[in-house]
C-alpha cells in the first residue's frame, strides 16, 4: 500500500498568560494545550520514488513550497544516517482545522508528518529524537507528537504532565471566518502592554514575572504533584493574556464569547492568538442550544464533550 490517510488534530489553549520576553523577542508563556477530536486536518500520503517532499493543497494563503510540512520532513531526514532513508513522498493537505484559529493546525499537521515518516523506518526514532525534529518546525510541535493535555511552559517547548478532569462538561468552539496572525497578536500585545506601562500600569513583563512560569491563575489552584489539573474547582480561572489586544482589532470575537457567556458557558475564552472563542458548559443541552444559536452566524462551530479524547 502506497496511499496513506492521516488525521491531524486540533487543541485549544485551556489558558494563556505570558510570563515574560525573552532578549531575542519570543515571550515565554504557560498555558495548558487540550487536543480535540474535531476539527482535523487530513494528510493524503502517496509514497513515490525517490527523496524529498510535494505538497498539494487548494487552501489559500498557504505556501506549497515552505510550510510545516516541508520543514518537518527536512527537519526528519536530517536525523537520519543516510537521507535516502526518508522515503519521497506527495502530500495532499485537506484542511479542516480553519487557518489563524488558534489551533495549531500547522502544527499538527507536522507532527502527523513526522509520526507517519518514522512509522516508515525498519528501526523507528525514539519519542525524545523525534522531538528533536519536531522542536525544529515550532514551538508547538511537540505536543501534538503526544496527543495528551499538557501544561505548557517556555517558549511553548517545555511540556508536563496535565490532567482535564471535567466530567460531564462540554465544549462549544466557535471558528469565525476570520484569521489572526500569530506574530500579530504577539506585538499586539506587547504595544497594548507598553500603553498600559505608559499609563503607569505595570503590565505583565515587569521584572517580577519575567520567566518565572509560575503565573497560571489556576496554578494556585491545582493538586499536589507533578501533574498539573484543571478542575471544575479552578476552570473558571481560565484568562488569555493575548485576548485583550485581539479583540481590539477584532471586536466580532467579543460579541462571540459574551453570546457564549450568555447561552449558559460558565466561562468563555478565546484559543491562542484566536481567533476561534471556546465555552465550557456543564450541561450538554446548553451547549447544544449555544451552537445552534451560533452556528447560523459563524458557519463552523463545534460540540465536544470534554474528556472523551481522541
């Protein structure tokens, strides 16, 4: 068989506070990465004769030449002894997860990429080796070689241990056809956090905060041990330092999530750098009754229940 077919998942961030800029500019952050049964993307895999990689895709603003697909197969082969190992492969990428949602489907997809080529090996890499590639797409990358909660802490590249504990609960995750630019949010934020410093506000890069990767509201909240947990004691903590420059630019977001607010979500938040907007609610008829709601001005909006994975 020469013809494979892959799904790369989604994950919402379950919050995000910055906790400081490091000299080269990235911010260091922490937040709690949960994938998602839906959306996906799908990678259609061709094996063919010799090396290297071609990417097809109809979506645009997508780059078919440099894209995490074409990275992470380089960043794979690298690893190898000999090149000619990496097998050539045609990738037909049918996306799913919106782009410039928040929702890593770049990231996925990569990591999707780098599981399948490894799955080829006759002796596969190990999980830290292909980390190794992984770290080398993006930040995010990592995590979806998992496919577990994670906590989330550094550049985005320092993964523990999480547990969701929210039986019961259900998800409501709205993708408005609107597309925000990770790098964009970033300065964004710090431009929104200078005004604020400006004003004599001290803002969340004042020296006391800078790297320390202890700042999660919900981190106060959490079990002993090393696995972080968010609970329905400490859900309602969730905040995303990146949401207030967003929304400024895009005000449609917060319309979103206080329609959320008011359908029944005990808390409503945006995912990453957005723009998709999430609510968390107890009962699943609310949700349901949200996302109908919703559905007839957004288009894609989804219901999931929380812990039932992937």
């Amino acid at each position: 068989m020469n013809e494979y077919r892959i799904k790369a998942y989604a994950k919402i961030n379950l919050g995000l506070e910055i906790t400081g800029v490091l000299p080269n500019g990235y911010h260091t952050l922490d937040s709690v990465f949960y994938p998602l049964a839906r959306p996906f993307d799908v990678l259609e895999v061709e094996r063919r004769e010799g090396a290297g990689i071609r990417v097809f895709c109809d979506t645009p603003g997508i780059d078919l030449e440099h894209n995490t697909l074409t990275k992470a197969y380089a960043a794979f082969a690298a690893l190898l002894p000999e090149r000619a190992a990496c097998p050539g492969v045609d990738v037909t990428l049918r996306k799913g997860i919106p782009h410039g949602a928040g929702l890593g489907g770049g990231s996925s997809d990569a990591a999707a990429l780098l599981l399948w080529l490894n799955s080829c090996l006759e002796t596969p890499l190990t999980l830290e080796e292909l980390e190794k590639a992984a770290i080398k797409v993006g930040a995010d990358v990592p995590f979806f070689l998992h496919g577990r909660p994670r906590r989330v802490t550094g550049i985005g590249e320092v993964l523990t241990p999480a547990a969701v504990e929210l039986p019961g609960w259900w998800l409501v995750l709205v993708c408005p056809p609107v597309s925000v630019s990770t790098p964009w949010a970033y300065r964004a934020y710090d431009d929104l956090t200078a005004e604020a410093e400006k004003a004599g506000d001290k803002g969340l890069t004042n020296p006391e905060s800078k790297d320390n990767e202890t700042l999660l509201v919900m981190g106060k909240y959490a079990g002993t041990g090393t696995t972080f947990r968010i609970t329905t004691e400490n859900v309602l903590q969730i905040r995303n330092d990146l949401e207030p420059a967003v929304v400024r630019e895009y005000p449609q977001l917060e319309t979103i999530r206080q329609h959320l607010l008011h359908s029944g979500a005990a808390c409503a938040r945006m995912s990453g750098s957005g723009s998709s907007m999430f609510g968390l609610f107890s009962a699943r008829h609310a949700a349901e009754a949200a996302a109908q709601s919703l559905e007839s001005q957004y288009g894609k909006v989804f219901v999931l229940p929380m812990n039932a994975g992937m």
